[in-house]
C-alpha cells in the first residue's frame, strides 16, 4: 500500500496499473528514477539508474558467454563434419571386409580420437580374423546384455567390467565412455561400438546426429560387402 502526502491510501495494484498503461511517464519525469532506491541483496539500497545499469551489464557477459559457446560448438560441429566426410568417402571406395576393417582402424578409431572400435555383426560367421568386425552367433549371449536391442544411437559412461566385455583387448581400469550405434537393414543386424577411455569423450549430453549418419552409411556399406 502506498499513503499519498494528504493521507490517503493508494492500492499497489493500482499505482502498477497506472506506470503500465503510462509508459511514458519516466520519461516526462526522468527525476524520479534517480530518487527510486531498491533492496539489494546485501542489504543495502540502490537507486533504480545503478540497479539497471548493473543488470544490463550481468546481461551483457551472459549474452557473450553464450556466444562463446556458439563459437566454440560450431567449431566442434565444423571438425567432427570434416573427420565424418573423410570416413563416409572411405567407406564408399571399401570393396571388401579386409578393406572395411582397415577404414574402422584409421578413419573411425584414429579419425575420431577412440581408443577402440568394434562391429558386431549378429548370426554371422567371420569368415576371416579381423580387428574391428566380430560375428555373433544368434544363439549366442552379447558381450553385454541387450547388445543388439538399441533402437537408435546413443553415448554413455561405462564401468571398466562393461567395457572390457565390449572391448576385450582394454586395459581400461577406470570409467570410459561408449557410443553404439546400431544398424539394421534387410537380413543385417549389426551395432557399431566406440570406446573411448576418457570418461567424457562419449557422454549422453553430446548429440546423436553425426552417429546417426555414420550407422545409415556404415550399415550400408556392410551390407555391400557382406554379399
């Protein structure tokens, strides 16, 4: 409630409505705003000028570190493009799973700064000892449960035991991080694994959209070679 100079009583609903249908009002008596003081959460009493000349300049750094981060993710964007183009251009010219396997080691597993890379290809026999393809008979157990039931792309932080089963050959004794991205056409089924043993190099928070290109173009690919 606010009290007038002759004593009477002025709702707070009602001085709100008038300064909102009164836009022009501080601008006709640009006096008051110098004499409006305002709680601080120090305690003290600032006037209304210096409180929005202080939260412009909150809004400021906070618009330019959102900037920054624009900046910064485009040029992440940008690298991981690049490092996915060379492997889609790769993958085109493999003409079998020797070559195939190479393409896993160099331009996925170096390419993208894993520490390790398998497919695993279900119901099918290997014909050959390669590093990065793995056939899993269909009566066999995965080397993780529910392996082969992830419907889409998806990252996450994975305990040294879970990522041993993925990656036999890791030495990793802490957490490390895990992408799989799954594939699935017409009598394949197979799910691509990325390790990393950095623990936040494959994170859940991190997008999904080059993975999902790199599964419909590999998937693709090993269905080719496949034949």
């Amino acid at each position: 409630m606010t009290t007038n100079s002759d004593g009477s009583i002025i709702d707070d609903d009602a001085v709100v409505a008038y300064l909102e249908s009164e836009r022009e009002f501080f601008k006709r008596h640009p006096e008051v705003i110098s004499k409006l003081e305002l709680p601080h959460e120090s305690g003290s009493a600032t006037s209304l000028v210096e409180r929005q000349v202080s939260l412009l300049r909150e809004r400021n750094v906070d618009l330019r570190k959102r900037l920054n981060e624009l900046v910064d993710n485009a040029g992440v964007n940008d690298d991981v493009f690049l490092k996915t183009r060379t492997l889609t251009l790769a993958l085109m010219d493999t003409v079998d799973l020797q070559s195939l396997d190479q393409v896993l080691a160099t331009r996925l597993i170096e390419g993208f700064d894993a520490n390790h890379g398998l497919c695993y290809v279900l119901d099918w026999q290997t014909p050959a000892d390669y590093q990065h393809i793995v056939g899993v008979p269909a009566n066999d157990e995965p080397p993780i449960p529910r392996l082969f039931s992830q419907p889409e792309p998806v990252c996450g932080i994975y305990r040294p035991k879970e990522y041993g089963a993925l990656f036999p050959d890791s030495p990793l004794t802490q957490p490390g991080s895990v992408a799989l991205v799954p594939m699935r056409l017409s009598g394949l089924e197979a799910i691509l694994a990325i390790g990393s043993n950095d623990s936040q190099r494959f994170v859940p928070e991190k997008g999904t959209l080059f993975l999902e290109y790199i599964s419909d173009v590999l998937g693709r690919t090993l269905n080719r070679v496949m034949q």
